[in-house]
C-alpha cells in the first residue's frame, strides 16, 4: 500500500487523477487531497505520504514553498509537479526538491500511469534499501562490540601489527593516533580507594553491559568500549591533540562524574573512572596502568592521572617522543632506524645542554645500560657482572663529543643488533623445526594446529611466522610437498591412485585429482600418461 497525496486548487484535476489511479492501481493507493498550498501542508504532516502530485499554482502559499515544508518533515517524500506553465520557470527553484517528474497540464492517462509505475518502483527500492540498511546496522550492533573489544585489547596488551591497527581503525571509522585509556572499575561500595565485593558487582553488571555501553557513548560519543573484564572496563578516548590542556581535563572530569553517577542509577553499583594520560596508540597499556594507579590513589569518583604524583614529570624541552620512538626501534630490532634515532637523541643533548658537559656524559651511560637491559631482557646478551666497568672511565675521558657520540651511537647499534639476531634465530630455527616434521610427516593427516602443539606456539603466531620465512601458508607448503611427492610416484611406480592418496596423505582419491588439477592443470591421469 502507497499513501499518495493529491494538492490542486481546481476540483477536476483532483477528480481525474482518483478516478485514473482507483481505476489502474485498485487497492494499491490510499489518497488525499488539498486544494491550498496550507491544506497540503497541514495534511502532509498527519498522513505521511509516499508520493505528492503537486501543483504550483496555488491559493496562499504555493506549490515550491510548500514542498519545502513538506521536506523538512518528510525527507523520503517523493514530488510529481503539474503545471500549465513552462517547466522550466520553475524547474531552478524546485531543484533542490528532489523532483521526480514535472508534467504539464493538460495530461493523459497514460502519461499518469507511466510516472506511477516508475515511482512504485523507486519507492520500492528505496523501501528494500531501508529495510537491508537496518538489517546491516541490527548486525553491527552486534559485531561493533566484538570489534570495539578486539581493538582495546589489542593497544592495551601491544598484540598487533601496523596493519592490524588500520583494519579495525577502518572497521571502526577511527581517525587518530593519539588518545587516552580510562578504567570503569565497579563494585558495591567504596571504602577508600578499593570497592567493595567487587567480584560479585562484575557479575552483576553483566546484564547491563548493552546500558552502559549506551551511557559511556551518551557522554563519549567516540569511545570504544572493551568488554567486562571481573569488575572493570577498558575504554579507549580518542584525541585530537598529543596532549590534554588544563580546561579539557576539568571538563573530562566533571563528565565523567556525571557519568559516574548515571551509571549507579541504571545498575545500583558504585563506578569509580581512572583516567591515564593521552599517549600514542602503541603506548596505551601506559596509559591503562596508569588509569588504574590514578584509582588506587585516590578516593573521588574519579581520578586523572596528571592530578596525581604518578607520572614522570619531564622538562618541556625534553624530546619524550624521540626517546619512545628509540627504545621502541630497539625493542623491534630495526637496527638502521634505531642508529638514526640515537645520533639525533644524541645531537639533542649537544645541542641543548652542550655546556653541561657532566649531565650529558650521565645521560649518555643511562641509555647505554638501559638499551643493555632491554636486549638482556630478551636473552640477546649474557650478563657478565664485569663487562661494563670500563663504561665510566670511557664516557669521563672522552676526548671530545665526537668520540662520545660514535661510543653511544655504536652501543644502540650492538645491542639492536643482538636482539635482531636473537629474533632470526629462534625464527630460523622454528621454521627448520616445522619443515622437518612436515617432511617426516606429509603422509599423515597433520594440521597447523597439532603442529604449532608440537612447537608450543600458538597457531596465529607460527602460521604468521613460516609465511614471512618461507612466503606459503603452512597448507600451500604442505600441499606442494605432497604433490612433488605424488608426481614422483606418477612418473617412476605401479602404484594405483588409492595407494598414491594413501602414502601422500590424502583419504579421498576424488580431492586428491581436483586439488592436483587445481595445481598443475591436469588430473593425475592425465599427467602420468604424458610422462
């Protein structure tokens, strides 16, 4: 059924258009009629209409600014202008309308008969697209949580790649690269800073997870909600600027005791919101403890870490930045970026504290042992408890800061270089461990799973892994070495395909021939008889 609402000032334009759609639409129009531009204004708002034949002549307000009224109300409304002048009087002012059709007066039947049946069909389409635009929000409404989780879990805990990150920004229609972390943490009651029967209020919640979902986006329209984890949620606050002004925080603040409070009314237990320092995406699990901190430190409803004496406070010179972005080139063992940012961390001390000489040199052994430390940490070094104390004499007697800068340069290089040795390694190694148990046991039915089991890794990191060495798949490896194996026995034995599937590790002869036919581009028959 199609609501269509007729506007004319003349009585037999009204009556020739009824009788012309009851007689060729029978049952398919429930229709009105106005004869001012005010009646079909009035109407237009209680009935709704799918489709408005309009004239443009029309006593008080006309037909133009009457559809411009009718659209602020009805954007889906379709127009079909009738007139007696020439169209294109009006055809500018009407443009942005969204004008279906203009037809002149006087008009046929067939011509009226004509336009319906093109707008049934765009009112139609445009019914199915609604209807399949919902269906595509009533799912995401279901995924965008799952998502929303994945991604906070992801920056929280550093288990991602690059690309990774870019796939659920885009899922996600996130563009930032900085923000903050911020704790839900919950319980019955507070005393202190700890809530009280705070794994019994987790619980609780549950139920209401959809709710609070709804508030915190109410309040963060941007927020991406991790999921309940015992009695907290993880939210990610996106940010435009690398760092929150003083005005920005009070008001991040203030919102959130509001939010606060909102959530006691919808699930009658108490919210405490910690709120970390706005960091770069990779350093988001910083910017989580130190949410989680701002809480254990303080009794309000809310706490902002830059309130509290927690974080390391620096100089507003000091390249923060550079010196993430060093030990973080280090830590990935990219050893020409992490020489580069060692010479320019260097050239930044030179050229700011150049004439506090003694503060430099103390710089210059902290980064060197830290740097140390972290390829220890990953068993790239072995410690010696001696092999550094020539460090102090070195760095006090060097003769210029030239000297000094090749001396720091080369140590960020050693050690960078070591963890990436350390990495090729025990990637080197992984990979000729895998091949070797699929070469020993291609003929069996073996799965990435049982042989990630066998190298106690998990099947996301292996199969990742053996791609970047070997540039397959741990299936496309498997099914080459099968199929060198099966053309072999093709070429040079007696054996029957059943035999042949067999020793190969295929149960079934008939996936066998197409996945040989997939590869080679002939059935195994085939390829025996031309060799």
């Amino acid at each position: 059924m199609y609501r269509i609402l007729l506007a004319d000032d003349e009585g037999i334009v009204l009556d020739s258009l009824k009788m012309i759609i009851h007689k060729n639409f029978p049952e398919e129009f429930q229709i009105e009629t106005a004869r001012t531009g005010r009646d079909v204004i009035e109407l237009a708002e209680v009935f709704r209409p799918d489709i408005a034949f309009m004239d443009i002549q029309m006593p008080g307000i006309n037909g133009i600014d009457a559809m411009r009224e009718i659209k602020k109300i009805n954007t889906n409304i379709i127009f079909v202008v009738l007139t007696a002048y020439d169209r294109f009087e009006y055809a500018k002012e009407s443009a942005n309308l969204g004008v279906f059709e203009y037809m002149n007066k006087p008009f046929t039947a067939d011509a009226i008969i004509e336009v319906l049946n093109r707008v049934i069909r765009k009112i139609n389409s445009n019914r199915k697209k609604r209807s399949d635009d919902l269906k595509i929000r009533e799912k995401m409404e279901t995924v965008t949580p799952i998502i929303e989780t994945g991604f906070v879990y992801s920056i929280m805990f550093e288990e991602f790649s690059e690309d990774e990150v870019e796939n659920y920004k885009q899922l996600l229609e996130l563009d930032c690269e900085n923000g903050c972390m911020m704790v839900f943490a919950v319980g019955e009651d507070q005393k202190g800073s700890q809530m009280t029967n705070a794994v019994g209020a987790g619980v609780k919640i549950q139920k209401f997870y959809a709710k609070i979902r709804e508030q915190i986006h109410e309040c963060w329209r941007n927020a991406i909600v991790g999921s309940i984890i015992s009695s907290r949620i993880p939210v990610f606050l996106p940010q435009d600027k690398p760092k929150m002004d003083y005005e920005e925080r009070i008001e991040m603040i203030d919102r959130n005791r509001e939010l606060a409070r909102n959530l006691f009314k919808l699930t009658d237990c108490k919210f405490r919101i910690g709120i970390g320092s706005t960091v770069k995406l990779r350093d988001s699990l910083r910017s989580y403890e130190e949410s989680i901190n701002a809480l254990a430190n303080s009794v309000g409803s809310v706490a902002h870490v830059d309130d509290m004496p927690l974080s390391c406070q620096y100089d507003d010179e000091y390249p923060v930045e550079l010196e993430g972005q060093l030990f973080e080139s280090l830590r990935a063992a990219d050893v020409e970026t992490c020489k580069r940012l060692a010479a320019d961390f260097f050239d930044w001390m030179i050229q700011a504290y150049g004439e506090t000489e003694p503060a430099v040199r103390v710089k210059t052994i902290e980064f060197v042992l830290w740097a140390e430390h972290e390829a220890y940490l990953v068993g790239a070094m072995k410690y010696h408890f001696t092999d550094r104390s020539d460090y102090l004499l070195r760095v006090t007697s060097a003769e210029n800061n030239s000297s000094l800068r090749d001396w720091f340069v080369g140590k960020f290089r050693d050690a960078c270089s070591k963890i990436a040795t350390k990495q090729e390694n025990h990637e080197n190694h992984v990979v000729a461990e895998a091949k070797a148990f699929i070469q020993k046991n291609f003929g069996n039915d073996i799965s990435l799973d049982e042989l990630s089991r066998v190298l106690n890794l998990s099947p996301y990191y292996f199969s990742k892994l053996f791609k970047e060495e070997t540039g397959m798949t741990f299936m496309e490896y498997l099914t080459n070495l099968r199929l060198d194996r099966a053309k072999d026995l093709l070429k040079n034995s007696n054996l029957t395909m059943k035999e042949i599937c067999s020793d190969i590790g295929y149960g079934d002869p008939n996936y066998f021939s197409r996945i040989f036919k997939k590869n080679l581009g002939m059935t195994p028959t085939e390829y025996r008889e031309l060799n």
